[in-house]
C-alpha cells in the first residue's frame, strides 16, 4: 500500500511541475584569471576565503562555478562562467574585472600549491599562476 501511495504521489508531483519553455542557449567558459587574493600561510583545519580575480569581456557572462582540480596537495583553480547568446550583449569596456571567490579548508600539513589557470601561451600550452602557501603549525 505504501508503493502504491508513493507513487502516487511521485505522479502528482512531477505531473504538477511546469516545463520552462524559454530558449534561453548558453555555453560554459574558462576565463584566465588575473590574480589572487590568498593568505601567505595557512592554520591546519581552518577555513580561509581565497579570493579571484578575473576579466569578464561582454554583459552575458555570469559566473557559474569554479574549476577545482584536488590533486594530493596541489589545486588547479579557474573561473567557469556561462556565457548566454543573446543579442543584448555589450562588449565590456576593456573587460570588467571580476571577483569570486571561495573557501578553502585546511586538512593536511606541508604546503599547498595553487595553480591558476592564466590561459593559453603562444605555444598553446597552458600557462599557471603558480602560489606556493606553507601550513603552519601554532
């Protein structure tokens, strides 16, 4: 009796909700950061704010989330923003620098290395704004 009563209600419900039929189209980006708002130490198992500095180049990128590589003690990092097609777009002037931000816990000894995506080189290889941060013990 209770399947029969869930599943009634799992029909009510989904049968209830209405479709968004907007057309909105979008695609995801990785924007190259600018700099970094970072301690220059870390406590172990505290939480520091590590602020992001990016360009955002026209209206219709929205930050969405951030790029977060965890590998050992070594973090790769970048902005991720949607970038909506609508023909309302501006060109920002000279881009807009933009700031998110995220927290971070400290969970291990030794020293975390950040590694923040600044694009692309010449050569097509990915370029890193490298920050090393020592964990300290008090």
């Amino acid at each position: 009796m209770k399947k029969i009563l869930f599943l009634c209600l799992t029909l009510v419900i989904f049968s209830s909700c209405s479709i968004n039929k907007d057309n909105t189209t979008f695609s995801v980006e990785i924007l190259a950061v600018e700099s970094v708002d970072i301690p220059d130490t870390f406590e172990l198992g505290e939480t520091y704010p590590i602020t992001v500095s990016y360009l955002r180049p026209t209206t219709c990128h929205s930050f969405k989330e951030f790029y977060y590589l965890k590998e050992n003690n070594e973090r790769t990092v970048a902005p991720i923003n949607y970038v909506f097609e609508d023909d309302t777009c501006e060109n920002t002037q000279n881009n807009t620098l933009t700031e998110s931000t995220f927290n971070f816990k400290v969970t291990s000894n030794g020293s975390y290395i950040f590694k923040f995506w600044q694009g692309k080189g010449t050569d097509g290889e990915s370029q890193f704004l490298v920050i090393e941060v020592p964990v300290i013990q008090l």
